[in-house]
C-alpha cells in the first residue's frame, strides 16, 4: 500500500482482517495525510476533515473493530445559519443540502421570496427527465428554481466541495438526488429514501459522527491495529512492474509486493505510472483539482455571541470571502477547555481560489473580517491557525464517473495494482475508505 491517508490505511486493515501480508509505505513521518489533529492547552483542533457522514456506516463499524466505538461522539448543535444581504438567517428545517423536505418551515423561511418558494414547493409537481449525469446547477435550477440555487443548494454544495455547481455533476458527487427524481420526484425520492436509511444505520449518531479527540483518534487507532507494517519516511519515487508482481522504488530502497494499491494524491499516482501508462497518467492529471484555506480562531466565550448551531455558510451572492465557519465546540464536545471556543473559517471557494496565495496575515485578516461583520466579534483571539489546502478537493465534473471508469479500466489493465483516494469515487470519508476496502478485495482475490 503506497500512501497512509484514510484511503491507505483503510485498504491496510482490510488486507489485514483478510489474513494478508502488507506493507504500508507513507512518505511523511506521520500517517492520516489530510486527517490532522492539534491537541494544545486543553483544544482539540481539526486542521484537515472534522467529521464523517453516517449514512454509510463503514466507519461506525470500522471504529468498533478498532476498538473506538466509546471515542465516538454526536454533534451537539441544532441547525446551521446561511447569510442572507449580510446577515444571518437560520436554514429552514428539512432542507436537504439541494431540497426544501419541510414545506411548513421553507415557507415561514425569508431566504427565498415568496415567488421561489411556490417555483420551490412546486417541484412534486413537475415532470420528471432524470438524466445519466447533470450538473448541479443545472439540476436544483431545473427542479426548485434559481433562488433556491444562489441562496441554499450553492453554499451548502461549495461548502462540501469548494466548488462551483455549474462544474460539479451530481451522479458522482450526489446520485441520490438523481436516483430521487427517478422515483417520481425530488422531493417524494428523498422522503422515501429517509425511511429505508433511518431503519438502515446512523440513527444513533445523527448524520455526522467524530471523535473525542478529534478525528485522528481513527488515524491513530488504525496505526496501532497495524503496528510495524506501517513504514512511514518511506518515499516510493518508482514503480517497477515484475514476473512476480511489482517493485516499488522508495528513497530507502526497493520494495517487493505480489499486489499494489496506490493511495496517493491523483498527481502523484499520475507521476509513478507515467512510464507504465501515459495515457492513464494524463486522465489522472485531468481531473481538476481545488483548493481552500481556513483560518481557526480560539476565543473565551464571552467574546462570542451564544453558539448553538454547527456555523454558517456564505452564497457566493454575498461577494465575501468567507465561504464557511464551523462553530467548532458548540458543534462538537470536548473540542475547546470550559468557558472558551473553537471557530474555523473556510476561505476561497470556486471564486476565491486566490486566497491559498495570500500571506497568513491576510488570511487572518479576511477571517476575522467575516467573523466582525456576521457575528459582531471584536476581541482579538487567544491564538490562531492557518491552514492552506492546495489542490487537496478535487471536483467531480459533469462525466467524472466515465472518465473514472477509464481510469479504472486503464489501471486493471497494468496488472495486480488498484488506485485509492479522494479523487475517484467520492470526496467524504467514509465513501473514500469503501472504496479502498473494495479495491482491497479485488486485490486479494
Ligand atoms: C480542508 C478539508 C476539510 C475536509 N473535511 C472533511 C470532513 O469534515 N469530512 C469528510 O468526510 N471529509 C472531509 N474532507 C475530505 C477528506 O479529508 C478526504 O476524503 C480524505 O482525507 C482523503 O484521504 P486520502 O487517503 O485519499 O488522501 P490523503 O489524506 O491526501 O493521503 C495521501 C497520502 O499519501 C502520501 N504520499 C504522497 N506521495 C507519496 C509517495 N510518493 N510515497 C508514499 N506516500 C506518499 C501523503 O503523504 C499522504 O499521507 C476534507 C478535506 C479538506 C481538504
């Protein structure tokens, strides 16, 4: 297994539990890659991923064969705010992420005017044309109308993703609202949906779960399942393919496998199957990549108004900066000493992507701009972080999901290696560790 992020680790146990022998080589001095958690003077702060999604349960059962199922926390927040002309405004209940699920309460709301509202609710009524893929845009616009697009589904998608609508396709970042509409609606789809997934998993976590002390309690937890099998300072430069299998070229010497996983960023696989595959290297360097950056902020709560909701997130319409802010302690336990708080600024965005250029000073400086203007926060912060995430979201486009189909051909056809990773089969968590523990098994068998 070449690269220890969620995705090499994942793929790592699983050859485990499976009775393999493995050898997992990161190139850092530490595994999780994009997973990276800061515990100081009582803080517990996210730099990379804060949660995970448990509507897919692989790492509710994960944590419990690792032992960490008593690590495990709910959130503690109810709802989350969206800017409105430069103020906040509660995200009426039910809406889901692109759909209005509670008529009553996306009525009351005043995000949308009364007009986007009937164009909105109006939705069940409309013929449905699902397609193979579309973007989302062209999807929310289609089915609940402009406003609900720039006020709702836009900031709830880039916060996700970092990216614009218009550029993501909805079959590889979000198919169960595709596969709603082909059940007879949006709206009626998702409902249906709800009902078979409440009864499946997740319910006793809520839709997102982390961890007591953050999330590289998993990160941790899969390093000590795995023991010395984990190499880390071991950089594969080259990639050799053999009669017996392969040999990977690492800065400390080579490494002899019968089966490969490559759970590197998509550029880095690219460059060690360069020689193997041109062409697969280049649909690899095909897939666009953003970037973001966030600033976080740790306060006494006394400088902040009451945080009881998970944060808010900022449409593009706004013309801010500010993409997103996760109110990290009120969201979470544990994350921040009584009578302090955890704040996380996203910044960029599809119209920002700028901002990972900026100085940290600057960062700060936009940050604690958004934080004065939205929240009213003038006390200066009891220290800071600043994190750049280049390159590190790639984006689904419209036909991700036949250019990964190529990719997935091209790389069955090298012999017994698989890709892995956020770049591929879904961005979140849990969907990039089932698709390491399938590849895994595709591997074995
Ligand atoms: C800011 C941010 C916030 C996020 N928040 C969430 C969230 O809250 N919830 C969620 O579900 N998802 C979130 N994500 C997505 C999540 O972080 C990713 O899905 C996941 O971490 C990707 O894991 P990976 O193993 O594919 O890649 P990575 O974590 O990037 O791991 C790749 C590994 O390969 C190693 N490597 C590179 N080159 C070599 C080499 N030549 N030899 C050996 N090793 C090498 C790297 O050092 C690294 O450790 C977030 C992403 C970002 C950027």
């Amino acid at each position: 297994m070449v690269g220890g992020g969620v995705a090499g680790l994942g793929a790592a146990w699983r050859a485990v539990e499976r009775g393999a022998s493995v050898a997992l080589l990161e190139a850092r001095e530490r595994v999780g890659g994009l997973v990276w958690t800061e515990r100081t003077d009582g803080f517990v702060i996210e730099r990379g991923p804060e949660s995970f999604l448990t509507r897919d349960p692989i790492l509710l059962e994960l944590s419990e064969a690792l032992g960490l199922t008593d690590r495990l926390v709910k959130t503690n927040a109810q709802g989350a705010f969206v800017v409105h002309r430069g103020r906040l405004e509660k995200i009426p209940a039910g809406f889901q992420l692109l759909a209005p699920l509670n008529a009553g309460a996306f009525w009351r709301s005043t995000l949308v005017s009364r007009r986007g509202k009937l164009r909105a609710l109006f939705e069940p009524w409309l013929p449905t044309r699902p397609r193979d893929d579309e973007s989302l845009a062209s999807f929310v616009r289609r089915r609940f109308g402009e406003e609900v697009l720039d006020r709702l589904a836009q900031p709830l998608a880039s916060g996700i993703y970092g990216a614009d609508p218009a550029r993501l396709g909805l079959r590889s970042t979000l198919p169960r609202f595709l596969d709603a509409e082909a059940q007879g609606g949006v709206i009626r789809g998702l409902r249906a949906q709800a009902g078979t997934e409440d009864r499946a998993a997740g319910a006793r976590y809520g839709l997102f779960a982390s961890y007591d002390g953050g999330m590289e309690v998993l990160t941790e937890g899969y390093a000590a399942a795995l023991g010395d099998r984990v190499r880390t300072g071991v950089a594969v430069e080259r990639l050799e393919r053999t009669v017996g299998g392969w040999v990977a070229h690492t800065d400390g010497g080579p490494v002899e496998a019968r089966t490969l996983l490559l759970a590197t960023p998509a550029p880095v696989s690219a460059r060690l199957v360069e020689d193997l595959d041109p062409t697969l290297a280049a649909h690899l360097r095909a897939i666009p990549l953003g970037s973001a950056a966030t600033a976080t902020f740790a306060y006494e709560a006394s400088a902040l108004p009451e945080l009881t909701t998970a944060g808010f997130v900022v449409p593009a319409v706004e013309g801010s900066a500010v993409l997103a802010c996760t109110f990290s302690s009120a969201k979470w336990p544990h994350r921040a000493p009584e009578g302090k708080h955890l704040v996380r600024v996203f910044l960029g965005g599809h119209t920002n992507q700028d901002v990972v250029h900026l100085s940290d000073e600057a960062l700060l400086r936009l940050a604690r701009r958004g934080l004065r203007e939205l929240l009213g926060v003038t006390a200066s912060p009891l220290f800071d972080r600043v994190d750049r995430w280049k390159g590190a979201m790639p984006r689904y486009e419209v036909g991700h999901h036949r250019r990964i189909a190529r990719i997935d051909a091209a790389v069955a056809a090298l012999g017994p290696v698989r890709l892995a990773g956020v770049a591929y089969h879904g961005v979140g968590l849990p969907a990039v560790t089932r698709w390491a523990r399938d590849a895994t098994d595709t591997l074995l068998q």
